[in-house]
C-alpha cells in the first residue's frame, strides 16, 4: 500500500513538474514570437516611444473619505476651449492604459484629463472599504468639479471605468444630463444578474470571485514572495496576461507594459473589487445618458466582457453607435490603438454635432470592424523576420 502511495505521489509529482515545464516551454515560444513584434505600436501611432508619455500637469483631488486621486491633464499649445476628454480605465489597471489615446486626442487639439482609480496607479484607498461602484462614481465627480469646473465633457471608460461612468450618473444625474455630450462604453456591462466570470466560464468564475477576496489577501500579506515569484515567472505572467487580455498577435512591448499595470495592483485592492464588480448594476441609470451621443465599443474575442454584455447599453441609448472590432480582446485600446483612436476621434466630432443642434444624430448602428492594416503590419513584420533568419 505504501508503495503503492509513492508510486502514485511519485507519477504526480513527475506529471506536475512535466505541465510546468511544457507551460514554462510555451510560455518562451510565446515570447520569442511577441518580440519579432517590437516596434509595431511605434509605427502604428507615429510616436518613438509609443509608451512614454510626460502629462502636461499633475495634481492630486481628495474625495471626501481621504483617498487621494492621482490625476494628470494634458492642454495642447493654443487651446482655446471646447469638450474635455476624460478617460478613466478599468479594473487592476491605470490611466496608463489609455496612453494612445491620450496622445492622439491631445494631437487633435482637445483638453484630456485622465485619473488613477482609487487603490490602482498612484491614488490612495480612502477609508471606505470595501469599495464600490457607487463610491468610484462619487470619485469621478470629485474629479470632475476640481479639473472641469466648467464646460462639455465626453467621458470615456473601459471596463470597470464605464461603470464608474454609469455610476456618475446615478450620482449627479443634473451633471451628465447638462455638460456630457458624448461618452465611450468600452468592453464594459450595465451589469444585472452577476457579470463577472473572470474568463473562466460562469461556474468556476463564480466560485473564483467568491473565493477570490481571502485568497488574494493572503498572498497579499506575503508581498516579498509574490514579487520574487514574479520575476521568476516573466514569460509565464506574460504568456497569462496574453491570454486573457488579447485576441491578436501583440508585440511583447504591449504585453509587458499592459503586464506591469495589472500586477503592479495591490492584491489586496484586487480582492476587495471583486464583491462590487459582481453586484454591479446601473441599468436603472443608463437612460441619463439618453441626449448624448455614445459609442460603444467591444473586442469580439474579450473573454473578460464580451460583446453581449454591451446589449442593454445599446438598447437604451438612442444615440449609441456599437463597434465590435475582429481579432481584439479587453485591452482593445492597446492591442487596435489607431482603430480606437479613429473611433474615439469620430465620437467626440459627432458629440460637438449634436450639442449644437441639441440631440443626438447617431440612430443605433451596429458595425463590425476588422483592423485590416495592421493585420497587414503583423504579416509584414513576420515576413521580414523570416528573410533575416534566412
């Protein structure tokens, strides 16, 4: 019986250390392929380094329960007034991932703020805990009254930041109904009936989410582990962050930079969300938006929020264009950067439109896009690698 018992801890322990190998073996493969990628963004976006970006201003906004939101500005030369763009990103992530986006919108001659949710980036936690969508969408406002005191704004959230849109709503209804005259849902949920299946299909992700807090706080506790076993891991982290993130061959630039946001998140703050992503539901506040023009947005292959869970957004709002863009994943903006600049560019012209003639033009249109040229840069790039190896 012993024997037997080693034989079996024996093969199982040889059958483990075979997957981590194999995954460690992909994980390399994996990388080796991103880094023939290297330099594609910087073609794409007409910028040397496509992921450094210095804000034209920085300042800190105090919510009323002590958290201190980090938020940077960026005023092109010669401003002159008009909308303010205002970007809020999602879920373990930082304004950081809507660094393309920054830099096209500001280019175009528009005002852009964009701020680090509470516990992600560089803002503070506060004292409410744990957090909640209602509590972000206060946030939002926070920021909103000391860096746009006055004139139209578009909003525009990814994610979890699209909640906190939908949340600002709820919250100073007044506000969004008399100075947003446009917003961008993207890969985002009105919620209702549990939302979030963290990729891993609606069972096992509901017992991850309910597992989720405790584990994570856990590992939390133990910081110096988690960091060394992250550097141990690199190509790993990255082989996962691939996985879950995008839905085309992406650049080990983009995968790395996208990486160090997510990771960067304390696991404490990831665990906390988790309760108030699931409870999400702002269905109710969606019709606030009713006057504005909206875009909303979705990768087809997002396992994180799939298309579907933009439906009620789109039902309610008459104003609302629906993108769905082939080949992406949930860091759309990162992985189709010049595909989602047009089509924030696009929003914000039709915003200033409508306001003018008080109502939005857009009637409910659903279009399928597919980023032909950089399927094209993609192949080109290989192509060349494959005639220096030659």
């Amino acid at each position: 019986m012993a024997s037997r018992r080693l034989t079996a801890a024996t093969i199982g322990a040889a059958a483990t250390a075979a997957a981590i190998s194999a995954t460690g073996a992909a994980a390399r493969q994996a990388t080796n392929r991103r880094l023939r990628l290297d330099g594609l963004e910087a073609a794409e976006v007409g910028a040397a380094h496509p992921f450094e970006w210095v804000a034209g201003q920085e300042l800190t906004v105090t919510t009323d329960d002590g958290a201190a939101l980090h938020v940077e500005i960026d005023e092109p030369d010669g401003w002159q007034g008009g909308p303010t763009i205002v970007f809020t990103h999602g879920y373990c992530l930082a304004l950081g991932s809507w660094i393309h986006q920054r830099r096209a919108v500001t280019r175009a001659g528009f005002r852009v703020v964009a701020w680090d949710q509470r516990g992600h980036g560089r803002s503070g936690n506060g004292t409410q805990q744990p957090p909640t969508i209602e509590r972000l969408g206060a946030d939002l406002a926070a920021v909103l009254e000391v860096c746009v005191p006055t004139g139209p704004i578009v909003l525009i959230g990814h994610s979890m930041g699209g909640m906190t849109m939908m949340a600002l709503a709820e919250h100073d209804p007044v506000l969004v109904r008399e100075r947003v005259i446009g917003a961008a849902f993207v890969a985002t949920s009105a919620g209702g009936g549990g939302l979030v299946s963290l990729g891993f299909g609606r069972f096992l992700g509901t017992a991850l989410l309910r597992m989720g807090p405790g584990v994570l706080a856990n590992i939390a506790a133990r910081q110096r582990l988690w960091k060394a076993a992250r550097r141990l891991g690199r190509d790993v982290e990255s082989y996962l962050v691939e996985r879950f993130s995008f839905a085309s061959p992406v650049s080990q630039e983009t995968v790395r930079f996208a990486a160090d946001m997510l990771l960067a998140t304390d696991l404490t703050v990831v665990g906390s969300f988790l309760p108030a992503l699931e409870a999400h539901d702002k269905r109710d506040a969606l019709p606030i938006f009713g006057h504005t023009e909206a875009l909303v947005l979705n990768g087809e292959g997002d396992v994180l929020t799939p298309p579907d869970h933009s439906t009620a957004i789109v039902e309610v709002l008459p104003g609302s264009e629906h993108v769905v863009i082939t080949e992406a994943g949930h860091l759309v903006m990162l992985e189709h950067p010049a595909l989602v600049d047009a089509q924030i560019l696009a929003l914000i012209d039709r915003a200033i439109a409508s306001a003018a003639v008080g109502a939005p033009q857009t009637r409910r249109i659903l279009r399928q896009v597919t980023d032909v040229a950089r399927r094209k840069a993609v192949a080109s790039r290989r192509a060349k690698r494959v005639k220096e190896r030659v």
